[in-house]
C-alpha cells in the first residue's frame, strides 16, 4: 500500500512541479500519444482509487477489532453473568 501511495505522490508532485511544461508537450502530442496520455492518467486514477478505497477498508477494519477488543470482555462477563 505504501510504495503505491508513494508514486502517486511522486506523479501528482511532478505533474505540479512541471504542469506549464507537460501541458505544452500534451498540446503538441499527437493523437496516438494523447490518447496514450489519456490511458495513463486514467491508470493512474484507477490506481489512486483503490489505494484509497483498500485504505477505507483497513482503517474499518482496524475499527472493528479495536471495538470488538475494548467490548468483547465486557460482552463475555455480562453473557456469564446471565448464565448463572
């Protein structure tokens, strides 16, 4: 996951860094490369997405062990309780 953060953040700080530089050369490009550029920007989205989504699910999950950790004590001594 980190390694992947990472190149995003290395393209996306790039793109700033260069933007006048890299929407010139785009304006030159011919079609082939455009289209090309298009493939790889929507890569990069893709790729952007699911780090992101896989992020949300780690952090949930994390949540959940840490509820289930702090209240799955609480819940077996109230179920032993009702037992007796």
């Amino acid at each position: 996951m980190k390694p992947i953060e990472e190149a995003l953040h290395q393209v996306a700080g790039a793109y700033t860094v260069e933007k006048s530089r890299v929407e010139a050369e785009h304006a030159q490009a011919s079609e082939p490369t455009k289209t090309l550029f298009a493939r790889a920007g929507a890569v990069i989205k893709k790729t952007a997405e699911v780090a992101d989504n896989l992020d949300k699910i780690r952090k949930a999950g994390e949540g959940a062990y840490t509820l289930a950790a702090s209240v799955g004590p609480l819940l077996l001594t109230y179920g032993q309780n009702l037992l007796k």
